[in-house]
C-alpha cells in the first residue's frame, strides 16, 4: 500500500454530548466493532465509576482511567479509526477544546428525549468554527422520545445546519421496531434485549418493496412510508460536499445501549467521514500526504503512576509517516530529538509504535520539553496554529501547608502549567502563586494532584483579582510599565509579564497609560 492509501483509510474523529446522552455506552459498542471487546469492557466499567454521585467523584474516577484510553484506534472493514475521548465534566472543556484540534470529524449524540442540551451547542460551536464535519446519533430511541420531525428540526433551527436522515426510525419507545436504512435501502430490525448480538439488515429495493410487509405490521409500514414520504420533501438530499464543508449533517437513529444503529453509523463514517485534512501553519497549510513527517502537540497528561514523573505528550500527526527512530525537530526550541519510544494506542492496550501516519496519534513520553501547540517536523521549520488557548476566567491564591515548601510548589505549579491544567502566575511582590483556571472544579483537581504526585498539601484562597492579563509590546516600554506597576505584575510559566487587574477600572487604567503595549487574554501557545 502506498503511503497516501494509508493516510486515506484513516478516520480520526471525537464525540461530542451533553453529559448522559450516550457518549460511553456508544464509545463501548463501537470499540465492540473493532473487535476490542476487553476493552469495551473497561469503558463500560469507567461509565459506571463515573456515574457517581457527585461531580466532585466523577472528576476523580475520569481521572483514575490510563492514559490508553484518551485515544482508542480500532479498524472496521477497510478503515482504521481513531477515536479521541474528551472529559465529560465541563469545567474541562478546555481539554476537549484542544482534542478537537487533532480530530477531522465530531460524531454528536443527542438523547431523543433531550435533544440539544448546554454542553452539545458549546461543543457544536467550536466544531462550526474549525468548518469540521458531523455526524448526528440520536441515541435511545428504545426510550419514550420526542418526534423525529421535531428532532430534525431541532438541529436545524438551534445549529443553523441542514440535517438530513440516513436512517429513519420505526416507532419509538416500547413501540421501537427498527429502522430504514435511506442509504442502502435496509430495513434494520430492533432486537429487543440482545444488546451485544447483531442483526443483519434485510435488503430492500425500497420502500415500496413487498417484502417489507412480511416484517413490519401494516400501521408501522404505512406510518414509515409515509414518514420517509414526508422527510425527503422537508430535507434536502444528502450531499457529501455540504456534509465536509461542516454545513450539513447525515443523522442516524439508534440505541447505543442496544448497539443498534451504530453499525449503520460507523459504516457511515467509513463512507463519508474525511481522511486527513491539511492542517493550518503560520507559514502555510500542511497536506497529509506530504513526504515530510509534521505533527503537533495537542494535549499533555500526567502519567497516572506516581512513581513516575513522566508525562506523555499527544501529538497529532499531520503529513507524512513516523518511524521508530526517527530525527525529529522541535521546533520551539530548535533541538534535534530521536524518538525511539513513541507509543500507539490500541483499544486494548499501548505498544511501541514502529510506525505511523498522518492522522494516527503517537504518544511521546516528556519530561517538559513538550508543550501544548508546539510542531515536531523532518522538515522546514513551520509552527501549527489552531490549538486553542483560554483566557483564565477564575483566579485564586495557592499555598503549601508547610512554608518550606514553597520551591517545591513552584515546581509542581510550572509542571502543571506545562501540561496544560492550568494558568499558573508568580507575582514579583509577595511569596504567593496565583492559579487561573476555566471551571472551578480544576482547583480542587489541583489541590489534590499536587498533594499526592508532589507530596505537598496546599491551600487555594480566593482573590479580588479581576482578571489576568498578558502584556506585550516594545521592549523598553514594556520595562517602563513594569517597572512602574511591581505590586501588579507576575510572571507565567515561561517568565512571560503578565498584568493582575483589581478591578476594571484598575485594567482600563492601564491600558489608558501605557495605549501602545498589548493586553491579551489569552497567549498562544505557540
Ligand atoms: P455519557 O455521560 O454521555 O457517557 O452517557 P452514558 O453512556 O454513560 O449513558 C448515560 C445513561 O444512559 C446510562 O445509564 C446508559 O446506560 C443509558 N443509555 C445509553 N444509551 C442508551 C440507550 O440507547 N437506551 C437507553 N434506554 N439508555 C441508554
């Protein structure tokens, strides 16, 4: 096989959903597809940690889970898939704001009786940003569920986006007979309870074929044909361009719980779903298939095991083939590095990758050299954009119980900041470090990582810190504003100056003083 057929058999995609709507029951049944079944198990058992009884427990079991199943690759018929996990907590969506970085596609489900929740619409708009491609799974149909017209409609009018059925469902609820497969014309019959075997679909020549009556009773067939009747005038054809312009979506009905469905839409993704897409660089776009290897940095995480300190860097591959061995360049810091233990991630398990290609995601075990957007590459030194960075929204004081342990806490603090958890600034004055996060529910993360993979209890204060900003600009000027605003200023994790507002007026203020240096809430992170 050439390299370019490699790279177009892969699907690298991410889930999108509201907490509840399915995403672990579905990310189970289609590990059970990829013949992963062990570690179909393991999602199972992780949804059922999770569904503890406060956030405070889930945040805590997600975070007991191996680092394995950030990223699960698994092949079906003629594709290799790559689905990355997202946290389910929003207070973490800043790490699945970055995964969606390194995907080409998003699946959304949507629970039939909810239909779009909060989480689903923030999710959504950061894929309509990216002109990403998705997929709909409207999941537990098994259920009492709203109309299919009003689902549809639903998604259209809440996302601004042409939906069209790949599938069309029979009845709902207890009544819940099946579905019609519009694309390859096959009727899909509900097999109640017999979650983990599979049906075959019956073919069909359409919906008027006469066979169909020998499998659904004459008001199900009347109320189907007239259904699909009337959702073919309302919908527009499917088009594959408007489905990867991100304008359109294909929806599928189902039952994950059931896995029923899911095989209609995995074989719609190998179908539909884009290969690698070239990825955007300062310099310019990068395509897939391009002979030299590039990738980037989209996530960094902390290994669970507290003897060792290491952290694995996700890294996206963009063009080209990776090669055990391989020279790379890190292009931030110009160094030359070999890369011998790169790790694959396969349902099951971890294995040194011997190879890999544009789309695939290694793992690169780090001691801090990588950080989150930076670009390795075999060639020109380019630099990927489009990790996102965030502006932190909540900031707090943090403190070692012990006083003689403050060198450690800014050790853990900078790691920490390394990796991506958090905004960590060291103001000039004082001995204190202030911590900005997105979602509350990080500070308590933190608190309890850095007591027990530091060994150093903490305290985490509220300020009356407004808001943190970054400020850039001319050299001398800049010195003149420091120097000039001590008590105010701290330094992030790369010794970058950064402004510590009281209030706005105290923000306006200095804008006001200094009009040519820069304000920024948020930094690149590259
Ligand atoms: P997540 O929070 O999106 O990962 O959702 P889960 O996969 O953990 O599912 C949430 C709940 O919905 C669990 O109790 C599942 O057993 C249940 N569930 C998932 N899929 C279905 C389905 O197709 N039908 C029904 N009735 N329940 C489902």
């Amino acid at each position: 096989m050439t390299l370019k057929s490699h790279i177009d058999r892969r699907r690298t995609f991410a889930i999108i959903s509201h907490p509840d709507a399915g995403k672990t029951t579905l990310t189970e049944k289609l590990l059970l597809f990829g013949g992963a079944i062990q570690m179909a198990g393991e999602v199972k058992a992780r949804g059922e940690r999770r569904r503890a009884r406060s956030d405070w427990m889930k945040v805590e079991q997600e975070r007991g889970i191996s680092v394995a199943s950030s990223v699960m690759t698994f092949d079906y018929e003629d594709h290799t898939f790559n689905l990355l996990d997202t946290p389910g907590h929003e207070d973490f969506s800043e790490d699945t704001y970055r995964t969606l970085s390194a995907v080409d596609s998003a699946v959304m489900v949507l629970d039939a009786a909810k239909g779009i929740e909060a989480q689903t619409l923030k999710l959504f708009e950061v894929c309509r940003l990216r002109d990403m491609p998705i997929a709909t799974f409207i999941n537990k149909m098994d259920r009492e569920a709203k109309d299919p017209f009003s689902l549809l409609d639903e998604v259209e009018q809440t996302l601004a986006l042409d939906v069209v059925p790949a599938s069309w469902p029979i009845g709902m609820g207890r009544d819940f007979l099946g579905c019609y497969d519009l694309i390859r014309d096959q009727l899909i019959l509900f097999d109640r309870g017999k979650g983990d075997t599979l049906t075959q679909g019956i073919q069909c020549s359409g919906l008027d074929d006469a066979k169909l009556a020998e499998y659904l009773p004459d008001h199900a067939l009347d109320t189907l044909r007239e259904e699909v009747d009337m959702a073919r005038g309302l919908c527009p054809e499917f088009d594959l361009q408007a489905y990867l312009e991100g304008t359109q979506t294909p929806v599928f009905f189902g039952s994950a719980i059931n896995n029923f469905g899911v095989r209609e839409l995995l074989a719609g993704l190998g179908a539909f779903a884009p290969s690698p897409r070239p990825a955007p660089a300062v310099e310019r776009a990068v395509a897939p298939d391009e002979a030299k290897f590039s990738a980037f940095v989209f996530k960094i995480q902390a290994n669970m095991d507290p003897k060792h300190r290491d952290r694995i860097a996700f890294v996206r591959i963009v063009s080209g083939q990776f090669k055990k061995g391989m020279k790379m360049t890190h292009v931030r810091s110009g160094k030359v590095m070999a890369v011998h233990n790169a790790q694959l991630f396969l349902a099951q398990d971890r294995e040194i990758a011997e190879e890999a290609v544009a789309g695939d995601i290694i793992g690169l075990p780090n001691h801090g050299t990588l950080r989150i957007g930076d670009t390795l590459t075999t060639g020109e030194k380019i630099r990927f954009t489009g990790v996102p960075s965030f502006a932190p929204e909540i900031l707090q004081k943090v403190r070692p119980d012990d006083p003689m342990k403050a060198k450690h806490l800014g050790r853990a603090l900078e790691q920490l900041a390394e990796e991506g958890a958090a905004r960590v600034f060291k103001p000039y004055l004082g001995s204190d470090w202030v911590v900005g996060v997105v979602g509350p529910l990080q500070f308590d993360v933190l608190a309890d990582r850095i007591r027990t993979e530091y060994q150093i209890p903490v305290k985490f204060e509220p300020t009356s810190l407004l808001t943190a900003e970054w400020v850039e600009g001319d050299a001398r000027l800049l010195k003149q504003f420091v120097d000039g605003n001590r008590a105010s200023i701290a330094e992030d994790h790369t010794g970058a100056p950064v402004y510590l507002a009281r209030n706005s007026w105290h923000l306006d203020k200095a804008k006001d003083d200094f009009p040519d240096l820069r304000f920024l809430k948020t930094k690149e992170e590259i």
